[in-house]
C-alpha cells in the first residue's frame, strides 16, 4: 500500500540503528504511529509487538498481522460448505437486484453511479468492495467468523483497495480519466502472518494518551511531519473499514475527521506534544524517524531528547532523501530523513503491563530480561554478559539459537577441548563457543554442503558470485518473477553459494525444502534482500569459519561415535522438540521427521556419554501450550535442569510467556545448582 511517509526502505537503518545501541537482550518494541504497520511487521519477528494508530483501518490492518499469530482457519464457515472465503468473496456473482437490496455505500458514493460522478473506483470493483464488506460484516454478526478472522478478511480487504484505486497515491482527489489498474479486477491481499511466539497488542487511540498507559523496551515514533493529516488521505479505506456509512461532504467525498486531527501536523502544538511524548515514555530506548522537510528542526528535537534522556545518550544518523525515497531524485539535495536515538533511565523491569484496552484492566505479561550473569557457574562456565556481542549465522534457520546464546553459552564449560554440535542447524552455538576443536553436524546436507563452500571459497568469489546473480536475475524486494525463475534454476544445479542467495530473497529469510529436496520457500516481498547488514554478517561468518578448526558433517545422530570423545569434550544436543509444531518436526520437507522413537534415541546416547564420563548439554522444551514432554521431564530429574527464557523470535514453536518451558539440561554442574 502506497502510504505517506512509508518507513519500507528505512527499516534496514532503523534495524541498525537499534541494533548500534541497545545490548540485545530487548523483548518489547512499540510502534505508537503505525501506519500501515510496516515496521512492526518487520520487527515482530524479534519483538513483542505494541502497535497503535488512530485511523481505524491502521488498526485492523495491526490486528490481523501484528496481534494475530496464526492464519484463520475459518472452521464454522466450512461447516456451512465455505470451504474458501476468499473465493466466495471475489468469485460470488453479483447482480443489479444485490446492489437494490444491500446498502452499497461505495459504490453508491465513490464510483460514477446512482448520480454519483466519483471516479475512485470503477462501479465493478467498488460494488465488489461493497459485498465483500457486508458480506464479512454479516459473517461476524451470525457469528459465522470470530472477530480474529473478521479483522484478517477486512484487512485483506482494505489492502486490495488501493491496487484498483484510480487515484495518484492518497484519497484526497481521484482522477479524472481511468488509470490503467483502475481496469484490473479486485482481489483481496492475501496478507502473511508470523507467529513470534509472543501475546502482541494493538490500540487503537491517540498516542499521546496511550504513552501512559503501556512500558517496554524499544519506542519507535514516526509521526506525521508537516500540515498534511492522515485521515483525510485515506478516508475512502477508513470508510471501507468501518463501514458507518458517514455523512460525506464536497466534490471529494470526505468524512468527517475533526476527531481524528492530529497535534503533530500544527505548527504551533507540535513541539509541545511530541515533549509529552517523550517524557511521558517509560521506555529505556527511543527512536525517532523525521525529515528535514518536517514542522520541527533538528535542533528542535535533539534539544527536547537532551532534556529527557541520559546525558550524551542522543545521536543523530542522517539518511538521504534520495536514498529514502529511492525513485525521483529529490531537487533539494540537502533534503534527509533523520533517525534519532535517545536512552532513557527507565529500569528494566521483570513483567510489563499491557494493557487490553486504554482505561481497561491491565494483563500481565512476564518479561525477565536477566540475560546471562558475569562469572562462572557451576563447573567452571564459560563467561558472558548480557551485552556481550555474538557472532550472528547469515543463515535464519528455524529454531537458531543466537537470541539465547547470553544464556545458553555461560553454562557451558570453559575446558573444552573437542565440541560437537550435533544438531548444528544454522551453528550460531557452535561459531561462538570457546574449544579446541569443533565439529558441526546436520542432517540437512545442504546446509552441511554450504558451510564447508563458505569456509573453503575465498570471500571475495562469494560475494562475485551473489552480486551476479543479483544482477543476472534482478533480484530486489520487488521482482518476483526473477526470484522465481532463480529458484527454478537453483533446483536444477544445487550451487551452495545460488542456495545462500536464494535464501536472501525469500520469506523471512528461511530455508525450506519438499520432499524432493527442491527448495520452496516463497518470494520476501517488500522485505527480504541481500543488505549491507547481511554481507558484513556472511564476512565475519566466513572469517571465523577460516580462523577456528571447524569440521563439518552430516549424519543421522543415532550413528554417531562416542568412542571418540573424553572427559575434556563436551556433546551439546538442540533437536527438534517433540511437543512442538516446528516445521522441522513433520517430515514434510525432504528430511526425517522427529517423533517419540527419536527421543528416546537421543536420551539413551546422553545416557551412554553421561557413562563414558563425556559432558554434554540438552536444548529442550520441557512444557508447550499445555502440553508436557512426560518423558523428558522424568529422564532430566537426574541431571542440571537450567530455566531459559524465551527471548529470541526465530523459532515457529514458541508461544506465550509462560506457557513454554524451555531448558538448558547437563550433566555437569549437579551439586552446585540442585
């Protein structure tokens, strides 16, 4: 959706940014103007998720991807023979006797019909528009889709809008002749939704009233700049979402907005508000994205953040216009967006209260940022701390354990002469540990195949070889036509280093396969691509796979050999986790699947190296969504139970605090700990 003051291609320097001054340990961003929620989607992988904006369709737009954490299944539709809503909802005929019976407010009002000369829509998609919204509305009313699924079909709805909108980006005039997309027909966006295992929240309110009412970690503010306000732009979807067939006024069709008026767009209130904002916030780390072009100075801003934060906490990073806006060159090259990050003295606290709406009864929700401790535990640990930075994997694979290396690594001995990861995955575990020697193991050869390329290839090749690719394709966030014909040769050679690159441009990064072993994953629109951040990530990778001695292999762990390893080694395990619903788990993507016989395999090899005198180290889930791992639970009362919390975000099984148990079991360190 094309929407003013767009963060797309800032999120990138924000990430930086973020990343440059906070120590890793964070858990709750708030996005408090959330505009079409590009941000908090991209965050939401990372982050528990607060989002806010008080234009209604924002909000719906937040509840179904950011408060949502799963797609609907529409079960009580299916009851009644939809098996498809989507399909019902864009295929369903509709005749002239539908447009007499229903109400059609849009397309009575915003096409050049029923006397009506408004060319927003044509009278096809707007009286589409019109039977998709009564139709879902009726829906929810008979109780035939929660509210969870009604916020997921309107936004889906709201999203199509703009793609048949005969208008030259906002909804404060159409034009006068038909625009080309004004011919396509309507579709509803089919919009993805990642689970982060986390209870996100959304609001919809002012953000100077809400401040008060929520804390956290990180407060990103991307407030409206200059006079222009929101809420006449878009009033033809905030109509869409609400549907409250509202009294329009001039040649436009506006509604009214006086409620909707924002402080920030008055020259005159803006400096006043934003102080309270940030004086109000009871957030450790604050981010700012404005422009150069905007109703306050730089001065301005840095001036109310230094009377707000710590000392010397407030920077500055400048972004060009030209970048930022990255199509039209900008006639004014001392045009920027400015990013501003201030630290505030705000304690981190153990639980955060969200609230579930302003003014409402508050939920609890634990957030224990303890991180890992300075010292040694029991045994002899390795040392951290919580600020502590790790070597990232460039690979984003499911269930990676970088989010809990500040717990995970300090438990670990501080001795090891031999280490081996036997379920390596992405080896952010075993990059980072301190030892003589490492092996990485997987079961997934293919990503074995391309660990040993990045550690035998020069550097330099490698990266040759991704911008070719780049360029011989077209690769961008953008083209889905060339990732996909990359992906179908890719499946045709098998190239290690194409495999990597492929992945760079694919949803959320992953690695994903079909039973074929052909690689699968989908087209990252708007958001995937080979960035700076990404390249620094896979030189450093690649160097520390040169420097240490790695070696890598790929076999099914019930052949591995202990007879190979003593009391100076150390075997650390993070399987699959059996009570968990981890793709990883289902044997549907071309590797074997996990189940209880797995298990029980695995914990009679610990056993096995726990009498052979080898220290080893469990990753496990102990409990999951009500579920409990009976097995486990009984096997580790004779070992090192170490509780983790749940931090990191790329993992599919991980759920709401305190509803998941995950561990760190050893079989060293017993009498210091029980």
């Amino acid at each position: 959706m094309r929407f003013i003051g767009s963060k797309a291609m800032l999120l990138q320097d924000i990430e930086k940014v973020i990343d440059e001054n906070t120590g890793g340990q964070e858990q709750v961003f708030c996005d408090i103007f959330s505009g079409t929620g590009v941000v908090a989607r991209h965050f939401k992988p990372r982050y528990q998720i607060i989002s806010n904006d008080i234009l209604h369709f924002s909000y719906i737009l937040q509840k179904a991807t950011i408060e949502n954490n799963r797609l609907p299944n529409f079960e009580k539709l299916k009851k009644i023979g939809i098996l498809d809503p989507f399909a019902f909802l864009e295929e369903t005929r509709i005749t002239d006797e539908d447009l007499e019976k229903g109400r059609y407010f849009i397309a009575r009002n915003y096409s050049p019909m029923e006397g009506s000369q408004r060319m927003y829509l044509s009278p096809a998609n707007a009286m589409r528009i019109d039977f998709i919204r009564e139709t879902i509305g009726s829906w929810r009313e008979g109780n035939l889709i929660s509210e969870e699924e009604f916020c997921y079909l309107l936004a889906c709805l709201i999203e199509g809008v703009p793609s048949v909108s005969n208008i030259t980006g906002t909804y404060g005039a159409y034009l006068k002749t038909w625009e080309k997309r004004s011919y396509k027909e309507f579709e509803m966006v089919r919009l993805p939704v990642i689970d982060n295992g986390r209870e996100n929240r959304c609001f919809h309110t002012d953000a100077n009233k809400l401040i008060g009412e929520i804390e956290g970690d990180i407060l990103y503010m991307d407030p409206p700049y200059n006079t222009r306000q929101y809420a006449p732009n878009y009033h033809l979807l905030e109509t869409v979402s609400r549907y409250d067939c509202p009294q329009l006024k001039g040649v436009t069709g506006m509604r009214d907005y006086s409620a909707q008026k924002s402080l920030y767009c008055m020259r005159s209130e803006v400096k006043e508000v934003f102080e309270d904002l940030v004086e109000k916030a009871r957030f450790p780390h604050l981010i700012l994205s404005y422009s150069t072009d905007g109703l306050m100075t730089a001065e301005d801003i840095e001036k109310i953040l230094r009377r707000h934060s710590l000392s010397g906490s407030v920077r500055r990073y400048d972004i060009s216009y030209r970048k930022y806006k990255s199509k039209i060159p900008s006639k004014d090259d001392r045009l920027k967006e400015y990013i501003f990050y201030a630290a505030k003295d705000i304690p981190r606290k153990k639980y955060v209260s969200l609230q579930t709406a302003p003014g409402k009864g508050t939920k609890e929700m634990k957030k224990d940022g303890s991180g890992a401790k300075t010292g040694t535990g029991a045994g002899g640990e390795q040392r951290g701390t919580a600020k502590h930075k790790y070597m990232k994997s460039p690979l984003n694979y499911i269930g990676g354990k970088y989010r809990l290396l500040p717990q995970i690594l300090p438990l670990f001995p501080a001795d090891i002469s031999t280490f081996v990861d036997l379920f390596a995955g992405g080896a952010n575990v075993a990059v980072n540990v301190k030892a003589k020697r490492i092996v990485c193991n997987d079961i997934n050869f293919k990503i074995i195949e391309l660990f040993k390329t990045l550690q035998e290839k020069d550097v330099e090749d490698v990266l040759a070889q991704i911008r070719s690719r780049i360029r011989q394709y077209g690769l961008s966030k953008e083209n889905e036509e060339g990732f996909l014909q990359f992906r179908r040769d890719y499946n045709r050679t098998g190239d290690p280093v194409d495999l990597y690159t492929l992945t760079c441009f694919s949803f959320n990064y992953q690695f994903r396969f079909n039973n074929r072993l052909e690689y699968n994953n989908p087209f990252g629109r708007n958001r995937s691509q080979f960035s700076d951040r990404m390249k620094n990530n896979l030189i450093a990778f690649m160097k520390r796979l040169k420097e240490e001695d790695i070696r890598f292999t790929s076999e099914d762990f019930v052949k591995f050999d202990l007879s190979a390893l003593g009391p100076q080694d150390m075997l650390y395990c993070d399987p699959p986790y059996l009570i968990t619903t981890g793709s990883y788990n289902d044997g549907n993507r071309g590797f074997k699947d996990w189940n209880q016989e797995e298990d029980r395999q695995l914990l009679s090899l610990l056993d096995e190296a726990d009498r052979r005198g080898i220290r080893f180290a469990l990753s496990n889930v102990l409990e999951h969504k009500g579920r409990i791992n009976e097995e486990l639970l009984r096997w580790s009362e004779k070992y090192c139970v170490h509780e983790l919390n749940c931090s990191y975000s790329n993992s599919s099984y991980n759920t709401e605090r305190g509803k998941s148990r995950e561990v760190l079991i050893t079989n060293y360190g017993r009498r210091e700990t029980k």
